[in-house]
C-alpha cells in the first residue's frame, strides 16, 4: 500500500478564518489531537507573523514528536529565519517557503518579473535547507500560473533541495477535471520531479477543495493539505475528514492508496475543532455533521434497519459517532463513570474526574437518562486548559411576561465572593451586564448562539458566544440544562481567556 501524507493546516490555514482566533494553550490542545488522530504532518502556525505565533509554533515543537512540525514562511530571510527559531526544538522540522508564480500576483502584488521570481524561489530554498533538511517549495496561486513557467520553477526549487512541492489552488478557481490535469502534467514535463513529493493544497471558494484534492490524488499527488471540520480563509480549505473517508470509502478508486489516520478520532477532532474556534459544524456537514447518519424517511429508516449498508456508506463508528444510547444515570458511580469516558477515548487526571464527576451529579439529579454527548460536554467544557480567575458562585434571575428581567450573580474572584445586580431586555442580557459590573471590564458580544447537545426536553444546551475586551476577540462555550446557565458560563469562560491573553 502507498501511503497519502496527510498534512493538517488547521493550526495555521484554518486559524486564518475570520473570528477563529486560537491562544496557544489552545493550539497546543489541537495538536495533541492532531497526533493522537495520526496526521503526518502539522503545520503549526507562520512564525513571522506575530511573536505569539513563534512561541505557538515553538512550544508545539517541543511537546509533540510525533508528526513532523512545519511552520510556513515567504521567501524572505527574516520569515525563515523565524521559522528556524520556531521549530528548532522540533524532532522532525520542516520550512514551508512559498512565493506566488501567477501572473496577477507577480504583477500586482510582487511587481517582480519571472526570472526575478524564479531567482527568488531557488535562493530561498537553498537559504531554508541551512536550517533543516526537510523543505516545502509552494508557486502560490500556482492553478491560474502559466504552466511552463510554473513547470520551471518546480524544478528549479528540487534542484535546490525541495523535497515537497505544493501546488495550491489558493483561489478555489480550478475545477476537478482541470486540476487534475495540472498534476498529470506536473509529473509529465518537470524532469525531476521524482525526486520529490508532490503535494495538493485546495480551498473551497467553489466548493470543489475536496473534490480537486482528490482528483489531483487520482493524477500522482502523495500529500494533501486540509484542515479539520474544512475551516480556513474565506470559503475554507479541503476537509480531512472528507478526504480520508473518501479513499477509505472508494477503495475501488483509490486502490493501493491509504492514509494512517486513526478514523475513529475523526468525530472527536471535529468537536474540539468547532469548541475551541467557535465555529459550529453544520448538521448536513459530511462525515461530521449532526445529520449525517441520521434518517428521517420512513423508507430511509426501515432499510437502515434491514441492512444498514442499504443508506450507511460509513459506519458512524468509524468516524467515532458514539450516537446517543443511554449511558448513566444518577445511580452510576465514579468508577462506571470513568470506565465510560475511558471508552469514549478521554484521559482525564484524578483532579479531572472529580470536576467531572461533580457536573455529572448535579446533571444527573436534573436528567433521567445521560447520553454520550452529554458526557463529551462535560468534559470537554470542565477540561480547559484555562485556569479560571473567575467562578460562578450563584444567579437568580426575576423574570416573565410584562416583568423586566432582573438579574442577581455571584461570582468567586481570588477567594473572594463578589456580586452584582443589573437588569436587561432579557434574562441572559441581565446575567451578562451584572457580570460586567462584577469584572470591571467594558465588552461587546460579537456573536451568540445556543444549541441542543442531545435530543428530549431536557437536552443538554450549548452555548456558543464571541467576545469583544481588553483589545481581544475570544470564542468560548458553556453547557447546561437550563439555556441561561449555559449563557453565564459561556460568559464567564470568555474572561477568563481574556485574562490568560
């Protein structure tokens, strides 16, 4: 079997999506999922681009061995030279040099002419390969360059010591058929270009990224750039998931092909993806989506019951789906407890549990049945990187027809138990302004959004909000029965980030 080198952007590609702005605990999070799922390749950040973004890159290089750690810079020393300082406590290190090879972006945004870019391209390879051996040459925009010159380029860069060449679709203008080609005739006219692995990078302005990665797979390319959940700049980038489930789906078309991804880590990335940036995953979304082993047709659900193969291409398992059986109840002890999360792939520290263990009860006491996604709320929101500065002590809230909400919230600071009064068009926008004038802080919410985390009246609600303070924008969720419960927690997750920045 040969195998497809996944190489995961979504710490560098993806957080480039507007409003999907990541601390580096955050990061740091991700990538430890990112190796668990079996990524080949991490590309961490792009190190010039802010001093936060080196020390991102950097600690991701030392804490986790086992992908190789990339890190993107232009063709301009000081980037790679910030690259360098980035990955030097990597095990595996590679630069990721790009310079763009269309005429539109030579001429308007380099206004610098072929041989100049071409000169360009060769000396920042050779400059890079100071650093470390393992380099990747990107032509930028290279579906709308001239093909001979981008023919040219691409060898130059392996001449001088690229062992990656990638061609990105950075638009999302090709089409299948057409990128496909531009793969075949890459292989066909660069004399040697065996000598190196050519690699695909596609976004999703037409909604084509996973299909023209795909195709590209078809015509010789052996490494893919995605992103997890398809998040990246504008439309997004090629999804992973689709991607990986596509070649193990299509064993027929992608016969001898193979990638080591871990497929039934998929639905855990995608959910701590989403959590983390803030961005919630469509239900119709493939592989990944709420819906997307879910039937509503009668003769949908009488067939999938029959013969699941009959409407179920993937087994929901496959991708880590845990659906929604009844796990536990208020009668389970700690130890079922932890058997259960031990199942559904969480390895959670003594101090952990017990945090755990407390939301479960008090959840528990509230719900009849606690399901699967119950339990991944929980933890996920009780697991936090972030050492909270404030905590919620207590709310009371006064509130209904022709009444104007009023808010009562105690929040614990520093020890110190303090509380504030504020009412509001709405019993959440009461909770949030006494909050405010608990913080001290002046803040705007950008965004705001509920969801049911699992079905019947007593679902789990997740709140999902973006806040605007102290110079920041930070995402953060919340999760309870009671929807204004959620909100305050969401609420006050969001400060304490900001105090973490």
């Amino acid at each position: 079997m040969e195998k497809i080198i996944i190489f995961d952007t979504t710490l560098r590609d993806g957080e480039q999506a507007p409003g999907a702005s990541l601390n580096p605990a955050e990061k740091l999070e991700i990538a430890h999922v990112l190796s668990d799922l079996g990524v080949d390749v991490i590309e961490a950040g792009f190190p010039i681009s802010s001093k936060g973004d080196l020390e991102s890159v950097q600690q991701i290089s030392k804490a986790v061995k086992g992908p190789v750690i990339c890190g993107l810079a232009r063709a301009i020393k000081a980037d790679m030279d910030a690259a360098h300082e980035a990955l030097k406590f990597a095990k595996h290190p590679r630069i990721h040099v790009f310079l763009a090879t269309s005429k539109i972006h030579m001429q308007y945004k380099l206004k610098k002419a072929e041989d100049e870019i071409l000169r360009l391209a060769v000396e920042s390879v050779k400059y890079a390969r100071k650093f470390c051996p393992d380099i990747e040459f990107s032509p930028e925009d290279a579906s709308r360059s001239e093909r001979e010159f981008l023919f040219r380029v691409i060898e130059a860069v392996i001449d001088a010591g690229a062992g990656t060449v990638n061609i990105p679709d950075t638009v999302g203008y090709a089409q299948p058929e057409e990128f496909g080609s531009l793969i075949k005739a890459i292989k066909e006219n660069v004399a040697n270009i065996d000598r190196a692995v050519i690699s695909t990078h596609c976004h999703n302005d037409l909604g084509l990224a996973v299909a023209n990665s795909l195709e590209a797979i078809k015509n010789g390319a052996r490494q893919v750039e995605c992103t997890i959940n398809g998040i990246g700049e504008r439309a997004g980038n090629a999804s992973m998931e689709e991607i990986v489930m596509a070649i193990k789906t299509r064993r027929d078309l992608f016969s001898g092909l193979e990638t080591q991804i871990k497929t039934g880590n998929i639905y855990k990335a995608s959910r701590l993806v989403s959590k983390l940036t803030g961005f919630v995953v469509a239900p119709n979304k493939a592989i990944v989506g709420g819906n997307a082993f879910r039937h509503e047709s009668g003769i949908h659900q009488d067939g999938v019951l029959k013969e699941r193969s009959t409407y179920e291409i993937i087994k929901p398992e496959d991708v880590g789906f845990t659906g929604t059986g009844i796990v536990l109840g208020k009668h389970s002890g700690r130890h079922a407890l932890a058997e259960r999360l031990k199942e559904l792939s969480f390895a959670l520290s003594p101090e952990q549990l017990d945090k755990v263990s407390i939301r479960f009860k008090a959840l528990a006491d509230k719900k009849k049945n606690i399901f699967d996604d119950d339990l991944i709320s929980i933890v996920e929101d009780e697991t936090k990187l972030i050492k909270p500065v404030w905590k919620l002590e207590s709310f009371v809230i006064t509130s209904g027809t022709n009444i104007t909400p009023l808010a009562q919230v105690s929040l614990k600071y520093k020890n110190k138990k303090l509380s504030a009064q504020s009412s509001g068009d709405g019993p959440v926008d009461a909770c949030f302004k006494a909050i405010d004038k608990i913080t001290g802080t002046k803040c705007e919410l950008q965004d705001y959004r509920i969801e049911a985390v699992t079905k019947g009246k007593d679902a789990l609600g997740e709140v999902s909000l973006k806040l605007k303070a102290k110079g920041h924008v930070v995402t953060s969720r919340g999760s309870s029965t009671d929807i204004i419960e959620s909100s305050v927690r969401a609420y006050i997750n969001a400060f304490n980030k900001i105090e973490s920045l």
